[in-house]
C-alpha cells in the first residue's frame, strides 16, 4: 500500500499485489569419466539451461569431453532461468581418472625352455597373443608359440573402470644345430 499526503493536506492511496516466485530448483550431475572415455552429456534438471567449465565442449547440451579437461577435479556449472524470469545455478565436481600405467616383460626363450610365466604390472590384468595358455596368470609356452617373435598384450582394468594395454615382442629361440662324427678306431 502506497499512501500520500499533498500540500493541501489530501490523502489517498494506492495498492498493487506483488506475486514473489521461489527459485528454480536446479541440479547438475555427471561422472566420473576416465579421460579416455568419449564425451557425453552431463545430466541437469530441468532441461533448458546452459553449462559452463573445463571440459564442456556444448554449452547447451552440457556435453563434456574428459580428453579436453584432462586429469583431474572439474567444478561444472549449470545456470537456468525459469518462464518467470527467475535464475539459479547448481554445480558438480567432475572426476577425471588417468589411466592405469601398465608394462609387460619377459623372454627370451629357448623352443624347449618349459612353459612360465611373463612379468606385468599391475597384476590382475589378461594376457593374450600367440604362446599364452593361461591368460590370467600369463603363462607363455615357448614350444606352443614356435620358434620367432610374438607379440603379447597385457590387458588391466583398474578400480576406476579405466582400462591400458602394453605389448611386448617374446623371442623363442630355435635350437642350435648340433652335430658329432665318429672316426675310425
């Protein structure tokens, strides 16, 4: 209510009913990734707003690309105005996992040398490649492979769900060729 008085002592008002909107609600969420994964969307409520931050390739779509924000702890922005005219924001913390470091080893072998195991880091992975008959605990044959270079992937997922290989090239060796004559006595 607005009231007024003028000089000549007069009074009147005036009122006007003034209609106050809550804020939107909004929300934003998303990840983590492994930074070799391929960009997707993130997920906001409602729907119609804008993204902002590290990674975010599509404003609009909220489309974020590990590979561009890298490694690390991303702060994401989700800003929406309402048909009201009323604005909020949220924001999220976006993980980006490396991936695994993961090597493989082993070899040179002779063509009769028995059957052992390759070297690989960190255990728990697959083994796979000409030679492998046991591609958990990665037990290469030399006789099963034959004699030449194969090469051996390492496969290792860590508890991320981020995934690396390694290779390595295991030499199997041929026999030397042996060979003794008798002389005459």
């Amino acid at each position: 209510i607005y009231t007024f008085t003028d000089a000549n002592g007069c009074t009147n008002s005036a009122s006007v009913d003034v209609e106050v909107f809550d804020l939107p609600t909004v929300s934003v969420s998303g990840g983590p990734f492994c930074v070799d994964d391929a960009a997707s969307n993130l997920t906001a409520s409602p729907g119609g707003g804008t993204f902002s931050g590290t990674g975010i390739t599509d404003v609009s779509a909220g489309t974020f690309d590990p590979a561009t924000a890298g490694v690390g702890t991303h702060t994401i922005t989700y800003d929406y105005t309402d048909g009201n005219g009323c604005s909020n924001s949220a924001t999220t913390d976006v993980i980006v996992h490396a991936l695994p470091v993961v090597s493989v080893s082993g070899g040179p072998f002779c063509v009769d040398a028995a059957a052992s195991n390759l070297t690989a880091s960190p255990s728990g992975g697959t083994f796979s490649g000409t030679g492998i008959t046991d591609a958990s605990a990665g037990t290469f044959d030399p006789a099963t492979a034959g004699v030449g270079t194969h090469t051996i992937t390492y496969n290792y997922t860590d508890g991320n769900g981020c995934s690396n290989s390694a290779t390595t090239d295991v030499i199997v060796h041929a026999l030397p060729v042996v060979s003794v004559s008798g002389g005459s006595f």
